[in-house]
C-alpha cells in the first residue's frame, strides 16, 4: 500500500484557530494605534509649521491618489483564492493566480500613474488653487503617484500573506513603516525644507516597506514563484467574476467616506480643506479601531454560508453586530459630547480651525456608529452570496453623498457636507442593509433588533448621561477629555457587562476569552519552512 502524500508546510494548521484570530486582531490593533497616535501627533505639528494653506494642499492631493486605489479590482478576492487554494494545498493554482494579477496589476499602476500625472499637470482646473499651489501640487502628486502605482503589483504580496492567515508580520512591517515616516517628518520639517522635500521623504520610506511585504510572502509560502509564464486568462476571469463586485463595493466606499475632501476643495478651497481635516481623521481613526473584528469575520461566514451552518450565521449577525456597537457606542458618545474640548486640546483654543471642525466633529461621530454597527450586516452579506446587493446599495449611497454635499455645501458649509455624508449611510444601514442580513439568516427585524442593537445602545444613554453632567468641568487637555471618557467607557462597560447581556451570554464570551490564552498544540512531523532559501533565489 502506497503512504499517503504527505501536506506541505504551509498548509492550513487547523489547532487554535482562535489564537491565529487573536494574533491577527491584536497585531493589527498595535498598528492602528501607532497610526492614530502618529496622526494626533503629526496633525498640529505639521499644520502649525506648514500652515492651513500647505497642509490643506497636501491633504487634498492625498485624498485624490486614495481613489486610484480602487482600481486595485478588489483585494478581499485576491484574498479569498489565496486562502481557497491554500485549504486545496493547491501551490500552482496560487503560484498562476498571483502571477496573472501581478501581471495585470502592473498595467493597472501604469494607466493609473497617467491619470495622475493628467491630473497633476491640470490642478488648477480642477480646484481652487493659485499658480505657485498648483506648480506645488504637481510635485507631490507625482512624487505620491510613485507610491500609489506600486502598491497595485505589490500588493499581490500582502494577499499571500493575508490568504495564509498571517496578517500579523505585516501588521509588524506597517508599525515601523509609520514610526521611521514619522521621525524622517519631523526631521525634514525641523531642518527647515519645504513641502516637496518632505513629501519626497516620507514617501520614499512608505515605499520601502513593499520589499519587507514581499519578503514575507515568500516566507509563509516558499513556493510561491511570479512569472509571465504563469498567466492565465482563465485565472484572471475567475478572480474578476467576484472582484468586480469587490471592487464596487470599494468605489462605493470611497464615494461615501474619501470623496468629501474632493468636495470641500473644489467648492471652497484647500483652507476649508484643513478645517475638515481633524474631524475626518478622528472619526476615521475610531473606525479602524472598533471595525477590525468584522474582517476577520469574512472567512468564517463563507465556510458557515457554504456548509449551510444557518444557526451559526445567525449568531454571527447578533453577536457581532452587538460587540461591533457596544465597541464603537461610547467612543462615538464620547466625541459628540466632549467634541469642544476635544478639538480645543489637540488643536489649541487659538487654531483657526477649532470652531469651524466642532460641529463636523459631532455629525461624523454619529456617522461611523452607524458605519461601524451595519459592519456585520455588511460582511455577513459579502460572505454569504449577496455581495451584488452590497454593491449595489453602497454604490446608490456614494452618489447620493456627493449630490448632497454639493448640494448642501455652499448653504450650510462643511455642516452640509457632514450631513450630506450621514444621511445615506444612516438610510442604507436602516432600510437596507440591516434588514437583509436579517432575511438572509432567518431571523426577523424586531429580534435583531431588540437583541442585538439594544443591550449595546442603552448603556450609552446612561453614560453620556455622565458625560453631559461633568462636560463644563472638562478641562480642554487631552488628558482631562481622556479621563471624562475612560469614566464614562468605564459606566459603560458595568451596564453592559452586568445588565444588558445574560448570565449566559457572560459566560460565553468568558469561555472564548479562555481559549485565546490557551498553549496552542504543535502539528506534529511539520518541517521548518526554508524561507531564506526562496528569497535568495529571488522566485
């Protein structure tokens, strides 16, 4: 009897799966909070060295180069075969696919690097910008556009990565990405150089980072090889028959959450620009600090969706959808409330942007509740077969935020072009999006509802309750606004915790913390992967 063939290395290793969640999770966490930390930092320092009229313009151009990216035609699909072929242990179906998008993505990052330079070279036809700003802003939209057409071939490498479930190396790659970016920002601009000098700096230690990604790829699939030989049409139509909704999705999403600032600067100028500038990165910070669970998600609600697990996609949506609210409830409660002294502490009471991003501040704090509570409804609806309504709803939603904020910006201001972001967002989560999912598992409306959206919703009343109490005793530090939330958070947590879940409901959720930390078995008879070996062949 002949021995079975034995699986390779970098198969998938089905011992603690939770701990490959959690490592995932918390290593991505790290980054995000290095990034927020970074961003609440550099944000004054460089306004304040820079001024509103040359960070604005920086703002504004990176907002623009943001939107090429959606031409990367969906990464999640990439993802999703990478992870589905892995599962096969199927090495030259990955090795074909990575090869054929490699490939395709390189034509991509050369089309998109004309339309930025097109874009470039006609700045001041498209914004309101003086001569010496556009000249500026030609610069640095070629010097970005650099790193934006890179990332469409290199990011076929940190697909690999994420199919193969280790996510976390990168997550390490990024963390110091953004620290050396950081201290090379502060060098530049201490030693006196302009914009340009410090756009090209920063830049240039981004890009670096695309070798460290490639790197890893190689070490969690050593056979991983790139090749011309290797493409496939056949392979490229059958990514692009589920990215091309990914993709919309993505447009979608940009249209709803990266379009304003395009917006702001046509209509009002790269001033106004700045002035929007700290609400946007504080409400999009907290987004990607409570909304990391739901991707993680995904890959869980395909093998749930395609096994016909019915039971378990419904405590998906319930479970998920109350700990993404009850993650993202008190920080946005939190900011609608201390919105003042928020602002004042980061920016300082004399900062001309304070009064104006205050009001912005409150209306897109109720935005990414919403954003980020919908996320589960969202993620169950991609994984489960109907991800084309997704598209379609978050496509619909997008343009009726651009018509709304074109249309309400000159009458209200950046007030307008807020609720022009809110309201479709909130109607699509509403009417949508949350009662489908509900169809979708079986359960109605109400029950989702009542056990999902209320137990996170109602402890929040009680502690921004406290909030509002001690708001005019809030001191306008960042230290005082921390201490009135991390009270509050704490209010929070005890009537969530204690009141508005079940005993058995506590009980589980202690059960799954437990086998986080629980020592992960070895596979046995599994070889060391000779990572050094691949990368100095350089396949």
């Amino acid at each position: 009897m002949s021995e079975a063939t034995p699986r390779p290395a970098w198969a998938p290793d089905h011992h603690g799966a939770l701990q490959t969640i959690a490592r995932n999770v918390s290593t991505r966490y790290l980054s995000i909070i290095a990034d927020m930390a970074i961003g609440l930092s550099l944000l004054p320092f460089n306004l304040a060295y820079l001024g509103k009229s040359d960070y604005g313009l920086w703002v504004l151009l990176g907002s623009l180069t943001m939107h090429m990216s959606a031409f990367e035609l969906g990464t999640n699909a990439l993802v999703k075969f990478m992870a589905q072929y892995r599962a096969q242990t199927n090495a030259r179906a990955i090795n074909e696919i990575a090869s054929t998008v490699f490939i395709t993505f390189t034509a991509v990052a050369l089309i998109a690097y004309a339309l930025l330079m097109g874009a470039a070279f006609n700045l001041e036809h498209l914004f309101e910008l003086t001569a010496d700003q556009a000249v500026v802003g030609q610069w640095i939209l070629m010097i970005i556009g650099l790193h934006v057409a890179l990332n469409f071939p290199f990011g076929v490498y940190g697909a690999v990565t994420g199919g193969f479930q280790r996510y976390d190396i990168n997550n390490l790659v990024a963390i110091v990405t953004s620290v050396t970016a950081a201290a090379v920002n502060v060098a530049v601009v201490l030693a006196g150089y302009g914009l340009i000098h410090l756009v090209a700096a920063t830049t240039l230690v981004r890009m670096s980072a695309y070798l460290m990604y490639r790197i890893n790829a190689y070490r969690v699939f050593p056979e991983l090889r790139i090749s011309p030989r290797l493409f496939r049409m056949s392979r490229l139509k059958e990514v692009m028959g589920f990215s091309i909704y990914m993709t919309g999705i993505d447009w979608a999403n940009r249209l709803n959450y990266q379009l304003d600032e395009v917006v702001i600067g046509a209509f009002l100028g790269p001033a106004a620009v700045a002035v929007w500038a700290p609400a946007e990165r504080i409400v999009s910070g907290v987004q990607r600090l409570t909304n990391q669970v739901n991707g993680v998600l995904f890959p869980l609600i395909v093998d749930s969706d395609t096994t016909n697990q019915h039971t378990r996609l419904q405590q998906i949506l319930l479970e998920g959808t109350r700990l993404s609210l009850a993650m993202v409830i008190p920080m946005a409660a939190a900011i609608f409330v201390l919105a003042d002294p928020l602002i004042r502490a980061w920016l300082g009471s004399g900062a001309d942007a304070v009064a104006g991003a205050i009001p912005v501040l409150q209306i897109l704090s109720i935005a990414v509740a919403i954003r980020v509570g919908d996320a589960t409804s969202t993620t169950l609806l991609k994984g489960a077969g109907s991800h084309k309504l997704v598209a379609g709803v978050n496509l619909a939603a997008g343009l009726v935020n651009v018509a709304l904020s074109a249309l309400l910006i000159m009458p209200f201001g950046l007030i307008g072009v807020a609720y022009g972001t809110l309201i479709p967002i909130g109607c699509a989560a509403a009417f949508v999006l949350f009662p489908a999912a509900c169809r979708r598992v079986g359960v109605s409306v109400g029950h989702a509802f009542m056990h999902a959206v209320v137990p996170a919703v109602w402890p929040a009343v009680a502690a921004g309750g406290v909030l509002v109490l001690a708001r005019a005793h809030v001191p306008s530090t960042l230290w005082g606004v921390l201490l009135a939330s991390g009270s509050a958070a704490l209010v929070y947590l005890v009537l969530f915790i204690g009141v508005a879940i079940s005993p058995r409901e506590r009980t589980f959720y202690l059960e799954k913390a437990k086998q986080i930390f629980e020592r992960r078995p070895k596979a046995p008879g599994t070889p060391a992967a000779p990572v050094a070996s691949a990368v100095a062949r350089g396949q």
